[in-house]
C-alpha cells in the first residue's frame, strides 16, 4: 500500500496540540491562581519573609498558601536621651504574630498582632507597668516586578493600624505606606532598602504627624541552610527626633518552608533604643 506523505500543517496542529497536552504546570496561567484555586506546589517560589530584619520583603506568598511569621520573643531597652533624666524603658512582648494569606499571584493580606506584651518604665523612685494585648495592624502586599524572576523586585504595602482599646493602645488609627526593594547581587548576597511613610498620631497636639523610615539590609547565604543578615534604619519625624540603629542576625532553614532566626538590635544615638534581642520563626503551608 502506498502511503501518502503527511500534511505539513496537519503534523504541525497535531504537535502543537500535543504540547499543549503535555505542558507542566508551569505553563498554567498565574493569574488564575487565587485564594480558592492555590499555586501548585512544585510552582510556588522559594519562601520570602518579612522578618527578622526591619527592611520588608518584596515578594509575595504564593496564591492560596498560608504563611505565619512571628518572635518567640522581643526584649528593648531604652534609657532616657536626657543625661538628667534616670528614666528606663524596658518592653518584653512574646508571640508577635504577622498571619499571611496569598489572594492572587502577585499580592497578600497580612494581619498583624501581639498575643502578650509588658511595658516598664523605671525612675529612682516608681516603677510603672503595663501589660496586655496591643492592637491590630493589617497590611497589604501589591508586587509590582520581579516577584517571580529577575534580579530586582518591588512591592507597595499600605498598611492601617487599628486601635484595640487596651492599655497598650493608642487608641488612634494609623496607618502609612511601605516600599520594598530587593535586589540579587549573585547568588549569595542580596540587597534590601526600603522606605516608609507613615501617619502617626501627636498626642500633643491631638493631630496627626508624618514619620519615614529609611532602610538598607544586606543578606549573605553562609551554607545552604544557614544565614546572616546586617542592617541600618533611620527614623525622622517632625515631632521626634532621628533615631538611628544598627541590627543584625542569623537564620536557620530547616525545610524549605520553616526557617527560624535571631537577632540584636544596638542604637546608633541617644534617641534611639540603646539595646534589643529577639528570636522566632517563619512556616509556610
């Protein structure tokens, strides 16, 4: 029998149709996963954490994921930047939680509160404590580039600060903008800087005063698990003055999804915080 050679389109169509078939799933369309139609395992991105360091990441969780970041525990100490003054701070909060959902490729809702927290503040004579539950931040994450490839990626955060009402509160909302840059030196270093406006309440003159922060993090992988990070931050406000810190810690991957860190935060000037120590983890599911 003599066979007729096949049509060029047709074995072109039926190639084509085949790849289509047999494409992985990272060809899937990422924008069509969402919270209730998650990122396939084996294609979310390796896990970026908003702690230990000041700076923000500027990834995102995968769609559908969860990802839960909080300290086991935080510990500052502050004495007065007035030689005159005798006053000490002091603060202890245990389990500051930052609860994070993936609503779509490319952004995430974070909630943000403490679970216990002591204030003390000590003169030659008194001492004054407070203790409790603080209030309630929630943030939101928007990647703008580079979430998934590329050496540098961005994000916008806008973040509100509700009051809770306890002792520790305010009792006023608050809220600001953050913006995260990271940026891949090799495949070892990375670079962060960040800034962040935020609207911050004057009980002095019962109004509302504009606060930036400026950040810059350098991350080093040392092993496969096993990482450092340095870090400055400075903060400005009309009503306060420039405080500047220095910080800096380690972190431990144990899986791919569970890292945990610690940390030192020193003050760089009498505004700031002389001293801080803190520890916790960050676990993705």
């Amino acid at each position: 029998m003599h066979l007729r050679p096949p049509n060029r389109f047709a074995a072109m169509a039926l190639g084509a149709l085949f790849g289509v078939i047999c494409l992985p799933a990272a060809a899937e369309n990422k924008s069509a996963w969402h919270l209730f139609n998650p990122t396939p395992p084996d294609q979310m991105r390796e896990m970026s954490t908003d702690r230990p360091d000041t700076t923000e990441s500027a990834y995102t969780v995968p769609a559908g994921h969860f990802q839960l970041e909080m300290s086991f525990f935080d510990y500052s100490r502050d004495l007065s930047p007035d030689p005159a003054d005798s006053i000490r701070n002091q603060a202890w909060s245990y389990g500051l939680m930052n609860f994070k959902v993936g609503l779509s490729h490319n952004t995430d809702l974070q909630v943000i509160f403490d679970t216990y927290t002591q204030e003390r503040s000590t003169t030659d004579e008194v001492t004054d404590k407070l203790s409790g539950f603080s209030d309630v931040t929630l943030r939101f994450k928007m990647n703008m580039w580079g979430n998934d490839e590329g050496t540098t990626a961005l994000a916008l955060m806008p973040y509100v600060k509700i009051p809770t009402g306890t002792r520790l509160s305010n009792n006023e909302w608050e809220g600001g903008l953050i913006v995260p840059l990271a940026v891949a030196i090799n495949d070892r270093v990375n670079l962060g800087l960040m800034a962040e406006m935020d609207l911050v309440s004057d009980a002095n003159t019962g109004g509302y005063d504009i606060e930036w922060m400026q950040t810059a993090t350098v991350g080093i992988s040392l092993t496969e698990r096993l990482g450092m990070y340095v870090e400055l931050v400075g903060v400005a406000g009309a009503s306060t003055d420039f405080r500047a810190l220095l910080d800096g810690g380690l972190t431990f991957a144990v899986t791919d999804n569970l890292v945990f860190d610690a940390g030192v935060r020193i003050g760089l000037n009498r505004a700031a915080e002389d001293i801080g120590v803190f520890s916790g983890m960050s676990f993705r599911y």
